[in-house]
C-alpha cells in the first residue's frame, strides 16, 4: 500500500487494464469509518485533479464539483475515467467513474463555466459575502484521529489541521486545513483538489453525535463555488442538521486565505454503531 514519496496516490502498471495504468492508494488515504476504505477526500482530490487536466480549456472555469459515494473506495488497484457529458461554449459538464475489482464505488461531475471577459459592474455582486474566516494562522493545531492512535490515515497523516473554535465540543465548527501529501506520484494538489479533499471533512467537524456511539457518512459531496480558490490553506465554517428519524445534512461555508469561496453540502447517512 505504499505510495511514491508518500503520495496518497501512485500509477501501478502491473494491474494496467485495457484503459491503461492503474490506480493504487496509500495508507495515507485512509478513512476513519472502516479501515480497509479510503476516506471520501481522497478520491474526491484524485478524481478533481483529473478534471482540471482533462482537455483544459482557459476560458472556463470550474463551478460545480459533485461526488456520489456509492460504495467505500477499497485499499485496491482502481482505475478512473474522465469523459465530456456535455459540450458548450458557454457550460461544459465532465462526468468521471471510479472502479475497484470492476465495480463502480463513485461517480462524479463538473461543471465549467466560461468566464467574463470583461468583468462585471460592482453593482451585480448581490448579496455580501459572509465574512472571512480569522486565518490559520490563529488556529490551534489539531490532531483528527476518531479512535486516538497513531495509524496513517487521511485526517491524522495527510491534512494539517488548525481548529479556530473549540475542537473539543460537538456542533458547528471551523477549522482550517492544509494537504501536506502529494496527491499522485509526487505532484503536488492545486488548489481546486484542495478544496475537495477538505470539503468531505465537514460532516466530522461538526458533528452533533458522539463518534463513539454513531456514524454519520456522508453519501455524496456536492460543492458549489462563486469564485476559484487560491493557496494551500482551505477553511470550512461547517454546521449539521440532524432530524429524529436520523436524515441528516452537513453544509460548510468554504474559504481560503483571501475569503469564502463557495459551499459544500454533504447527505447524511445516519446509524448507531
């Protein structure tokens, strides 16, 4: 399960299929619900990545990032395809599969958006933005290890973490965090990726159960941007809503160093252990 460098992700030839190289990720990738899975941020930075390189084009930029989580994404050689859904000049949708052992764990959408030429008034920015975050630098610096030990895992080995408010309560939350691993074979995330590993954090964050006592994963991830984000440092100012028959929604406003840049929504999956 090693990866290059301490990547969370490297190309292993020897499980190529028909499509090409596979996939194989590191321990590093790990998620806290089940450890033989990855944690949903993982995939969601790799299959990003693989947007942001598949057919470029300067004149669109990216204002929807979608993942559903079919199954847990195993400790296995996977492989992953990119392909147009829709083609525009205007609005252009990417669609991505995601296998394991040739099941489908997780599909996924982008949508690109073309770009004003020329700007627009200030009078057409609408509503104010909500405020910015206090940066990291003013966080304390957390740990984010559910069962308190020192394994590899994409929380407590890949993403630094600085907690704004108290780290130590359930309920809403923000917190800061930072990929500290390369994402595939030693290159280094964008910030985009960024923003998609961070994202699926929210629902943890904030929780409003016990980790002990509960799960709460989250099904999908759908994040929605107003402009693109900038820097190594991703914040989420993250809240859950439960209802008594466990339905449940996590909703994080998303920032970097320069302010919130958009909102990402998670569907709950809520069960006692």
């Amino acid at each position: 399960m090693s990866a290059a460098g301490g990547s969370l992700f490297t190309t292993d030839p020897r499980h190529a299929g028909a499509g090409g190289q596979a996939l194989v990720a590191s321990e590093h990738a790990r998620g806290p619900w089940d450890e033989g899975a990855l944690h949903g941020g993982a995939p969601a930075a790799l299959i990003t990545s693989a947007f942001e390189h598949f057919q470029p084009r300067e004149e669109l930029r990216f204002a929807r990032l979608t993942f559903e989580l079919l199954r847990p994404v195993p400790f296995a050689p996977f492989d992953l395809e990119v392909r147009v859904v829709r083609d525009g000049r205007r609005v252009q949708e990417l669609g991505a599969e995601l296998r394991a052992d040739g099941r489908l764990v997780c599909r996924a959408a982008a949508v690109r958006v073309a770009r004003v030429p020329d700007g627009l008034p200030d009078a057409a920015a609408g509503a104010p933005a909500e405020a910015p975050m206090p940066g990291p630098g003013s966080g304390e610096p957390i740990r984010f290890a559910l069962d308190g030990s020192d394994a590899r895992s994409f929380a407590s080995t890949a993403m630094e973490m600085r907690a704004v408010d108290d780290p130590r309560g359930l309920g809403p939350a923000r917190v800061w965090m930072r990929l500290t691993r390369p994402l595939l074979d030693g290159e280094a995330a964008s910030s985009l990726a960024r923003v998609a590993a961070t994202c699926d954090f929210g629902n943890g964050i904030s929780a409003t159960l016990p980790f002990d006592r509960y799960v709460f994963i989250n099904a999908d991830l759908s994040i929605q941007l107003h402009r693109a984000p900038r820097g190594e440092w991703i914040g989420l100012d993250a809240r859950t809503v439960l209802q008594p028959d466990g339905c449940g929604l996590a909703e994080s406003v998303v920032h970097d160093e320069h302010g919130p840049v958009g909102r990402a929504f998670q569907t709950l999956v809520v069960a006692p252990r």
